[in-house]
C-alpha cells in the first residue's frame, strides 16, 4: 500500500515510473538532476545513476513527516516550472 501510494505521489507530480520494489520507486525525466538537486536541499536523499542520467531512485518514506516533506518538495519542484 504504501508503495502503490509513492507510486500515486511520484505520477501526480508528473513523473514517469519505469521500475522499483516495495522499497524504493525508480523514475525516469528529463529533470533528475534538477530534482535531485531541489529534493536534496529539502534534506530528502534519492540515488542518481551516472550511466542513465534521466533515472533517480526514490525510496519509500517511513513516518508520516517524512510523507509530507516528499509532498512538499515535489509540490515546490512543480511550482519552479523546471
């Protein structure tokens, strides 16, 4: 359930899901370095890939602040326009 809702999350922010597990979800965009740049800032870690630079891995948040802090900082990355 809470995969299928990082899912919902990650798709509603318009990213495109190409692959995870239970624990993790990994997009493609032609923004991840530009969003792992801002979800950094916000203190939320994703893993990048050198040899697919459109990739970023994001993992499953545990607590509910963690929940609203991925919300928030996707919500600030799709009002930036980038």
């Amino acid at each position: 359930a809470k995969a299928r809702r990082l899912n919902d999350l990650l798709q509603a922010s318009g990213l495109s899901i190409v692959g995870g597990t239970e624990l993790f979800t990994l997009i493609e965009t032609n923004r991840a370095q530009a969003i792992y740049q801002a979800l950094g800032k916000a203190g939320i870690l994703v893993r990048r890939f050198e040899d697919q630079p459109d990739w970023l891995r994001i993992g499953l948040p545990g607590a509910e602040s963690e929940w609203e802090k991925l919300i928030a900082a996707l919500s600030a990355i799709n009002n930036m326009g980038e």
